[in-house]
C-alpha cells in the first residue's frame, strides 16, 4: 500500500510546484490594462456600475456559491458570472490561469490552499477594504487569517463548511443505545460504534474513515484533537504535533474497530475522498465525523433519523474543523472596485442571513450564527454553536503535507490504523519535513 501512495504523491507534489513556480511569475505584477489592481483606489463599498465579475468556486459548494451569485445578481447592476471547477482540478486551472494571466476576478478556493496562493501573490492585498469592514469584529476570523502574509489580510470567508459528528439513530435503536445521546468522548465512540458493528446486518459498519482522503482525515480527525486540548500543528505551521499521546489514542481507538469485523466500513481503507459521505447517506454506518454542509442536505430527505453533537475530544471537551472555502480578488482582476462590491455586500449580516442562514448553511457572521435561525432545524443550532470553538490549520506547505495523494499524513493514518503502528513518531517526522519544518 505504501509504494503506490508515495509514486501519486510525487505526481501531485509536481503540480503543486508548478503552481508555485508560476504564482510567483504573477506576484510580479502590479497592475492590469483596464481594471483597478492597486487596492488602494477601491471605493468603500467598491463599484456597482454593470460590469461583469467573473469567479471560480468549487463545485462540491454549488449550492451555497449559487445561493451567494443568484442573491446578489438580483440586487445589483452588476453580475457575477460563476464557474464551478471539480474539486481535483482546482490547482491545475489555477495554475493555468496564472501562467496567462488569466485567473477570474474572484478566487474561492479550499481555505487550507489559501496561504500557499496567498503566500504566491495570487491575490490582491485588501488590508485596507477588509480593516474598514464595519462588522469585520463578528466576521469569522479563521479565513481572514489564512489569507494574512506579513500583517497584510488578502481574503474574507466565503463558504463556512464545518465538522460535526453524525449517527443514525435507527441504528443506534437497534444496536440498544440511546438514539438521543451522541458520543462525548472517544471511549463513547469506540463503543457506539462496536455496538452498532455487533448489528451484523449487510453492509452496516460502526463508523467510516477516507482513508487516502488527507483533507477529509484532517477535516474529521484534528477536531478531536483541537477538544483534547492539544494542537495538531504548531503556530508558524511548520512542525507536525500527530504524534502526541492524545493523537496516538485516536488512531488506536480506530485501529480497534478495523480490527473487528464491520468496525470500519468497507472501503475506508482505500476511499480517495470522491464518495466517503455516501455510507451514512445511505445509512450503513453507526456514528462518523462528517461534513454539516452535507448532513444539513439530509435533514429533510433520509429515511432515517440523524443525530447531530460536536466533535469530542479524546476525554472531554470538543472542537470543529473551520473548513470550507475563503475568497479573495485575484491579482489580474480587470474589476477589482466590482469584485470588491460583491465581497462587501457579502459580509453584511442580511446577505449573510439572506444566503445562509435561510437555507440552513453556516453563516461567517457570529451575530447572525446566534441571531438569525430562529425556527431552524435544532440540529443546525448545535452545529452553529461549534464554531466558536473551531480552528482552521495554517501552514503554507498544508497541501503537500497533508492533502496531496500519497501525503506523509495520509501515510501515517494508513500505518496507524491498518499497518505498523510503530511509525507514527517516524511518519509525523515526515510531515513535519513537510512543512517544511
């Protein structure tokens, strides 16, 4: 298992370098033939007079980046013209773009990429626009920090997506638990997810992992982490803190259920990240950690009862994964003042209100995450009060550490939980090189 991760890796390694090599290329420039690329002569509230704004998103935020564009295209001359791009093809159109000059007036992008392309000079310094925000205090600060080089704030939040942890209450029924109570621990955990693995009925497992999914390890597994109290990463994000005690006991407490029969679900051990949520959708699996925006969709649709609570950390306490995406003007914005315009409106609380929390997605805004979803699903109110406690991991070298193929992180999960456990302090080590540590 290991060889073949490590030559993916190499592949993903040398498109991220490419990315690189042709960020800095554009970090040269300083202005555009037609547009408004000096930040400083952008308006306050930017410039509504008609013009076209073209912008990229990820395809798995369609519904929130649709909501956003729709809402705003509505209410002002000008219009946002959206592009969805396939999650794995985010950093080669990116870096293509760069190389041509050629990137969209808005970059929203995977907010763990963000301090590589900020770092990269693929997005305009907007100290100045962001810093005059009149509620910038209740605007959540974990994308505006990703997007922080030298003291100067490039990026905003765009789409706050958070982990949480899920289980099917039916499941937990059948297997003698309490469908009302989620785990508050890791011990909680592990035993729930035994109990729901003693089923023994046609494909249902205890719980999931995407084992060669880095980001999605990341998004469900550094919670539990973050709740124990400890960090996964130092402050500068050049040091991989994996192998602490806590840490250890996570990857044991999952490696304890791939060794039972139905404990891990099938798949898990090889899941890319392309369908890892599909398991609990279809209700095979006993309790799992999970994307909100995903488990907020099925409120409404399954055909069984979902329990909602916070990530636990290994004995008390609990965190979230601040994930999802940030956004930013691209340096070759030809209309920054418009760009700037609908970046602006989107932090107010009625837009935020308007494009998130009346669809039940998670607001950037706190005022509006405690305000503003009266009536909602209880389940949304659990997953909104998580974000106070959340982090969002910083590192310039995130990708290559832990989201690319065959990632160093991946490795040290695939050897915890289904190999020789002996080389966590060995693969952490191999982050940390990573990181550039």
């Amino acid at each position: 298992m290991t060889t073949p991760l490590r030559r993916r890796g190499k592949v993903a390694v040398a498109v991220f370098a490419t990315v690189g090599a042709v960020a800095l290329t554009l970090s040269g420039c300083s202005s555009s033939a037609n547009g408004t690329t000096n930040s400083s002569a952008i308006p306050e509230a930017g410039t509504d007079d008609g013009a076209t704004i073209t912008m990229w998103s990820r395809a798995p935020l369609q519904k929130q980046a649709t909501n956003a564009v729709n809402d705003y295209n509505k209410t002002h001359k000008n219009q946002v013209k959206l592009t969805l791009l396939p999650n794995d093809d985010v950093e080669g159109k990116v870096g293509a773009a760069v190389q041509t000059n050629s990137l969209p007036d808005l970059l929203a992008g995977d907010v763990v990429r963000v301090p590589y392309w900020t770092k990269e000079g693929v997005f305009m310094d907007l100290t100045k626009q962001i810093d005059a925000l009149p509620n910038k205090s209740d605007i959540q600060s974990g994308h505006i920090a990703a997007g922080t080089v030298d003291g100067k704030e490039h990026t905003l939040p765009f789409v706050s997506d958070i982990s949480v942890m899920v289980w099917n209450e039916d499941l937990f029924q059948q297997a003698g638990l309490d469908p009302a109570k989620g785990p508050a621990n890791l011990d909680d955990f592990v035993k729930d997810a035994k109990a729901v693995a003693g089923l023994n009925q046609p494909g249902v497992a205890g719980t999931y992992v995407a084992g060669e999914s880095g980001g999605a390890l990341a998004f469900t597994l550094f919670p539990m982490i973050w709740g124990s109290g400890d960090d996964a990463l130092n402050k500068a994000g050049t040091t991989s803190l994996l192998a602490s005690s806590n840490a250890q006991k996570i990857y044991s407490g999952l490696r304890e259920l791939a060794d039972m029969p139905n404990g891990i679900g099938a798949g898990s051990k090889t899941d890319t990240g392309a369908t890892w949520t599909a398991p609990f959708q279809n209700g095979k699996i006993g309790v799992m950690a999970y994307p909100f925006t995903a488990v907020s969709a099925l409120f409404k649709t399954s055909p069984f009862k979902i329990g909602v609570a916070p990530i636990p950390g290994v004995d008390s306490g609990s965190s979230t994964f601040l994930g999802g995406d940030a956004i930013g003007i691209s340096k070759s914005s030809k209309h920054s003042a418009e760009a700037w315009n609908f970046l602006s409106w989107l932090m107010t609380e009625k837009a935020q209100k308007t494009v998130f929390a009346d669809n039940n997605d998670t607001a950037s805004n706190i005022k509006v995450l405690e305000n503003d979803y009266t009536g909602a699903d209880p389940r949304t109110l659990i997953g909104n009060a998580t974000v106070k406690t959340g982090q969002t991991p910083i590192a310039e070298n995130f990708n290559t550490a832990f989201n690319a193929a065959g990632s160093p992180w991946q490795i040290l999960i695939q050897d915890a939980i289904w190999g020789d456990a002996s080389k966590t302090k060995a693969n952490n080590d191999a982050i940390t090189a990573a990181l550039g540590g």
